[in-house]
C-alpha cells in the first residue's frame, strides 16, 4: 500500500547534523513548489544537466514536480543548497521506489568553483545516506539500496559517486527510432488485432472512461512476472506501481496494451506495453516505450515484436515522428537486437551506480 505519511526524515538539519564547508551565507534547505523562481531555478539546474551529459535538455517543469509536488511527496523527500540571496545551486532527491529500492537525483550547477561543487556534491551524498537509514528502518530492512545514475562520459559525477562508496554496476542504452506516417498500418489497428493466437489489446476503459482494474492488474502481473529475472527488480505493490506510473507527465491510459495467448476458449495475458508521451516544444511529439515485458513461457511467440509494431503504429496514427525506449545494455534476453532489427539505433548511453547502505 501508498503509505499515508512518506518515510524519508523531512528536515535536512535532522538528516545532516551540522553543516559546514559552504560558502558564506549559504545553506541546506528544502524547495518550495509553490515558489515559481524555485521551480524554475530546478528546471534550469535539470536542463543543464542533461544538457552538459547528452547534448541536449528535455526535462520541463512538470518533471520537477514529479519529484517536489505535495502530490510527490507522498514518496519522495528533496533538499537544496542556496546561496546567499536564495538562489539554488544544489538540488537532491529521493525516491522510496520499492522494497529495498530508492532512488537517488544528484545535480549540482555545472560552472560552481570545484571546491564548492565538491562539498556540495558531499551533501546531497550525505544527506541521500541519512534517507537510505531512514527509509530501509521504516521498511524493517537490514540493508537499503541506493540507486543513481550518470549520462556515461560524465567523469565529474563519476568521481563523486566512486568517492561515495557507489559502484558501476550497469550500462543503459537510450534508444530511439523514427516513424513515418505510412506505419500507420503496421497493424490492423492499434486498439485490438490478432497474429498467430495474440491478441494485442489496450487495456479495457469502463463507463466512465477509467481504465477496468483487472486489465490494470494484469498488466502489473506481467511485469512483475516477466522482470522477476532481470537486473535489480524488485517486488512493487499494485497500488505502488499505479501511483508510480500516473505521476509521469506523459502518463497516459490509452498508452497501456495487453497481448494475451488464445488458449482454448480461455486468454491468458502474456505480455504487456506501457507507453507515455514524450512531448516536444518544438516538433511533433514522441512515444516512449516505459515498460515492456513478456512472461518467460511465451517468448519466441513474437509477442514482444507484436507489442512493439502496436505501439510504433498508434504513434504514426498520432501524428508522431518516433518512438524512443531504453534497454539494458547486458540484457540476457536480447531485447537489443530486436529493437536493432526493427530500427531503432542509441541516441546516447547511461549508468547505474549503486551503494547498499547498513541499516543501524
């Protein structure tokens, strides 16, 4: 279940103790989301960053408030570092992603003086050690996970993490493919058409346009079912998984497909897509491929290709002019060459890195 109250420790000075080493009239705080100098100053921060690690920004300010909303909250804990006239130079935050999991964003502004990059960088780690504690002794955990990331190449943040205690642990490649208008008809339609004894559906919607809560649970079983081997998965309840899913900013219901094996009078769901939207300012939007899995016993039916051209069509259908996703690079399963096959090529490429914090 969603907890009612989150589990982090919500006072930075409760979390870091006494803090010194940062410039004069500097300090440890938490954002304000309601403050638009405060969330543009963070859409700034995250824009940089992506741009300095991949060559381009696609964050917006509604993917800060994912992670600084009262809505976001409910998971999720931040802290900041101001300078002298409040101005945010230092952002952090954590998310209690599943059992054993949490999430970790580390930006710190591109062009502070590397002493003060570095102590903040020190901070933001310190505090995200703190909230490890915190979160894995809420969950009656002995150990808690913290996971992070780094755009490859990013030798700063790479010094930082290793200099924390954080291991390399996996390589991500982001991967994208275009899409023509005359892809339209990859299939006989996106809402529901059949190959081989698949089906591929979207999800039900009931009377009131909500999606049918059966379909929903069958997707997260497939999921969880098909990612039960996969590198670092972890068990995330049903109602933490929609909680999840609907913050996403390109969250969408008409995103989520089924492919379910005809077995007898009977079908069985095998496989599972959730798409969002990835919108542009300044082109046609994009699709984005945030989950697919197909349970092990139905691989090689061509379920995952069937759930892929699925997707790629609805986009055409939609006027978009691709469709992006993101594949472990050490993937047992050989997603990799099957997108490879079916077109789509890494755009840019990134890191997990981890550290397991000893709860008490």
């Amino acid at each position: 279940m969603i907890p009612d109250e989150n589990r982090f420790e919500s006072d930075p000075d409760a979390a870091l103790g006494t803090v010194s080493g940062l410039p004069k009239g500097w300090t440890v705080g938490t954002p304000d989301p309601a403050d638009r100098f405060d969330v543009a100053r963070l859409t700034h921060l995250l824009r940089a960053h992506e741009r300095h690690g991949r060559g381009w920004a696609g964050a917006g300010v509604d993917d800060v408030l994912v992670e600084v909303s009262e809505h976001g909250l409910r998971m999720r804990e931040n802290v900041v570092i101001r300078d002298e006239d409040g101005d945010v130079h230092a952002w952090g935050s954590v998310h209690d992603r599943s059992v054993g999991r949490m999430l970790f964003v580390h930006v710190v502004q591109r062009d502070l003086p590397d002493d003060v990059a570095d102590r903040c960088s020190d901070l933001l780690l310190a505090w995200a050690q703190a909230q490890a504690r915190t979160v894995g002794a809420a969950r009656g955990l002995e150990t808690q996970q913290i996971d992070t990331g780094a755009f490859q190449g990013d030798e700063r943040q790479a010094r930082w993490l290793a200099g924390a205690g954080f291991e390399r642990v996996r390589t991500w490649w982001q991967m994208s493919r275009p899409v023509t208008p005359e892809e339209e008809g990859l299939v006989e339609t996106p809402d529901h058409w059949e190959q081989r004894d698949v089906v591929f559906r979207l999800v039900r919607r009931t009377g009131d346009g909500m999606p049918d809560v059966d379909d929903l649970r069958e997707v997260h079983e497939v999921l969880e079912g098909a990612f039960v081997d996969h590198f670092n998965s972890s068990e995330e309840t049903f109602e933490e998984f929609l909680f999840r899913l609907r913050e996403d900013p390109g969250h969408r219901w008409d995103h989520w497909w089924l492919a379910e094996l005809v077995d007898g009078d009977a079908l069985r769901p095998v496989g599972a897509l959730i798409g969002t939207v990835s919108e542009s300012a300044n082109g046609p939007d994009g699709s984005y491929v945030s989950y697919l899995g197909v349970l092990e016993a139905a691989r090689g039916r061509g379920v995952a290709k069937g759930l892929l051209r699925t997707i790629i069509a609805d986009a055409a259908a939609r006027g978009r002019d691709r469709v992006g996703l993101e594949v472990d690079a050490d993937s047992p399963t050989g997603a990799a060459r099957l997108y490879t096959s079916m077109g789509w090529a890494t755009k840019y490429v990134t890191e997990s890195w981890h550290r397991d914090v000893v709860i008490g």
